[in-house]
C-alpha cells in the first residue's frame, strides 16, 4: 500500500467508513506512525470544523409527506398532459374525415395543374368548319388563326410529297 | 353560270358571277433552305412558321382551279395526292383530299379573299406537306 493510499484509508477512518478488522488494523499502524498520527488529528479536526459550520436544512414537512407531495404533482401533470393530448370525439371525427378529404383534394388540384394544356398556338378552334373523315384511324387537329385567316387541319398521314411530286414529272 | 353586267364611271366591267378561282400550293415545309427551290409567298410563310417548327416552305407546284357554281374541279398534285374542289351554292368550298386513289378528308368551310385553307401532315425525315387552298381575287 503505496503512501496515498494509506493517507485515503485515514480519510476513510475518520468519515467512519472502516470498520471491523480493517479499522483496528490502521487504527494500529497510525499509532505507531507518528505522520499518520498527524495526519489523523488534523483530518478529524477539519471534519468537526465542517460538521459544526453546517447549517441545518429541516424539510417544512415530514420527509414521506414531502416525496408523496412531489408523486402527486408528477401524476397531477400527467394526467393534465393526457387530457390534452386525447381527441374529444369531434376532433376524432374531423380527422377522421377531414384528413383524407385534405390529401384527396390536394391530389386533385395537383392533377388539375398538371394537366397537359394545348400549346398556345395564338389560334383558336372554329366551329364555321365542317370536317369529314374517311377513315377513323388518321388522327386529325384543326386550328382557326385568331382573325379566322387561315384554318389548318393537320392529318397523322405521312406522305412523301417531294418524292411523289418528282415521279408526277418523271411520269 | 350567269353573267352581270355592272356600270359605274363611264366604264363597264364583265364579271362571271358564280364561278370562283382557287390557289392550291404544294408546300413542303424543311428545317433547313432548301437550295433552288421557289419559296411561297412571305404571306403564307409567316402565317406557318407562326404555327409550326419549320422555318422554310418550299412551293412545289401551284395550281389555279377556276370552278363554276356547284361543279367539283379535280387536280393531281403528287403522284399519289390530289383534291376535288366543289364551289357550293352557299358560298362555301368544299375539298377532299386523296391519297393513293383514297380519300382522306374533306373541308368544307367559307373561303374569302385573303384566307387559307392548309390541308397538311407529316413527310420523310423532319419535314412536311402542305396543301395551301386560297380564293382569287
């Protein structure tokens, strides 16, 4: 036991830590020691100094009233907490209801806004215009320029007109 | 067909009354100029280009259908496209369009002086056909 040691089983025997075997042990070897002697009463004399200079601290109540009073008031807020945080029937019933029709109506006007829109061509659809199709299968738009000058109809129906123009001469 | 005779201003003018004349261009609308190739007028090209991608129109043919009231007028075009034009009573032009001895469609719709008619799809590579139909003066 190195010489700190020995200076903390002191402080050890004068906070009354020791006891038994161990406590008369040292209680021998200070006596014989005349450092360890010193060492002793001075520890002993500062710890009545600080038992002395120490104020008393009563509790204004008894010490199971004061904790049971402390318990209360932790239940007290839980309780309290538990109210706030349970929905009254109403409130269960808007969200029920109101936070599907919210994501739902959200869903809707996102769709809306991405609805794909015709390109502003600056023309506009005309209904002094009769079309007849032959075939249902050649897709067809028709435009009206805004001051009704020209009217297009566009055919999906691919034709190689340049080709075709060539071999009318050729012919 | 009827014939009228106006005076006014110490002239007289002869005008067949029911008859009308009609433009029909061949157009082939390209990305790229097209070297040698007659352009359409910059009235027709600017009123396409406002509506479509292609910036340059090539007239490949023009064809001046003079049509009496109520007869249909043919014209062959291209080797597969041609229209009948029919001059109807009430004012109006009515076309079908053909391909390959087949009609595609037919417009009929009131065509004034000024106004056009397009008729148009899709052709080889990033190109197009256009018919453009327009009433003479």
């Amino acid at each position: 036991m190195n010489e700190n040691e020995i200076q903390l089983k002191v402080q050890a025997l004068v906070d009354g830590e020791l006891t038994g075997r161990e406590a008369e042990e040292l209680q021998q070897r200070i006596n014989n020691d005349a450092t360890l002697q010193q060492l002793h009463e001075r520890l002993t004399q500062m710890r009545g100094l600080i038992a002395n200079s120490e104020l008393p601290r009563p509790l204004p109540e008894s010490g199971d009233f004061y904790w049971n009073k402390i318990a209360e008031s932790i239940e007290r807020e839980e309780r309290a907490g538990e109210r706030i945080a349970k929905p009254t029937p109403a409130n269960r019933w808007l969200l029920r209801w109101l936070a599907p029709l919210a994501g739902v109506s959200t869903v809707v006007l996102l769709l809306t806004l991405q609805q794909p829109t015709a390109p502003d061509l600056g023309i506009t659809l005309s209904s002094d215009h009769e079309l007849e199709l032959s075939s249902d299968e050649i897709d067809v738009m028709t435009y009206n320029s805004d001051d009704d000058s020209m009217s297009i109809v566009w055919l999906d129906y691919s034709m190689d007109i340049q080709k075709d123009y060539m071999e009318l001469w050729l012919d | 067909m009827g014939l009228l005779l106006f005076g006014g201003g110490g002239g007289l003018a002869l005008v067949q009354a029911d008859s009308i004349t009609v433009n029909a261009r061949l157009v082939l609308g390209t990305g790229k100029e097209k070297q040698g190739s007659k352009k359409v007028s910059d009235s027709i090209r600017k009123r396409l280009a406002k509506v479509f991608k292609w910036m340059h129109y090539h007239q490949l043919s023009s064809k001046k259908l003079t049509i009496d009231d109520s007869k249909t007028v043919t014209s062959k075009l291209s080797k597969n496209a041609s229209i009948k034009v029919t001059n109807q009573k009430n004012g109006k032009v009515s076309v079908s369009l053909f391909s390959g001895g087949k009609m595609l469609l037919q417009k009929t719709q009131a065509l004034r002086s000024g106004h056009y008619m397009v008729l148009a799809g899709k052709s080889t590579g990033d190109s197009a056909w256009f018919i453009v139909l327009s009433k003479s003066n």
